[in-house]
C-alpha cells in the first residue's frame, strides 16, 4: 500500500486534519482554513476548521480506498490511465472538501 503514487501525501492530509478535529489548532494565518470569515471570530474558526478536517479525513479515506482496490503497477509495468486514476481519487476529493469546506465557513 505505501507504494502507491499518492499514499503519503493523503496519508499526511489525514494526520494533519486530526488537529482541526479536534479544535487543538487556535486562530493564525499559517494553518487551517483561513477566510474572511474565519480569521476574526473564533467560533467559525473553530467550527469550520472542524468540518474541513473531517472533509480532509473523507477524502484521504477516498484516495485509499482507490489505492487498495486498483492499486498501482510496479514503475516498470507503468499505465498511464491506472496512473490518472490514482491521481484523479487523489485530487478531486481533495479539491471538493475545500470548496465544501469555504461554503460551509461562508455560511456560517
């Protein structure tokens, strides 16, 4: 599994949410999702930032799941479509849990 094109950078995304999960991660301009709206009142900081590492926890989970079940060749046997597949589980969930994530704070 820890062969597969995009298994750590998921694997990070996934370790790095737990913080923002679990509100450990105070207002600040370097890590979590820094809007308008969530850079001066602590509630949506911590509300959306909550919601975020759970949708970077899903689409981590996603990535993972694609990887277990079509996982990717040795470098030798390289395809190119098996190759965008991995890339496309990655960076697809990734980018919809951020949208998600800036219309959630938006609403708030």
């Amino acid at each position: 599994m820890t062969r597969q094109p995009f298994f750590f950078p998921a694997f990070l995304i996934g370790i790095a949410a737990i913080p923002l999960i679990l509100g450990l991660v105070p207002r600040n301009r370097t890590y979590g999702f820094r809007t308008s709206k969530t850079l001066p009142d602590d509630g949506v900081w911590y509300r959306s930032n909550r919601f975020g590492g759970w949708a970077l926890i899903f689409s981590s989970v996603i990535y993972l799941m694609v990887a277990k079940i079509c996982p990717a060749l040795k470098p030798r046997d390289a395809n190119f479509s098996l190759w965008l597949l991995h890339l496309g589980a990655f960076v697809l969930p990734l980018i919809a849990s951020v949208i998600l994530t800036l219309r959630y704070a938006r609403n708030l």
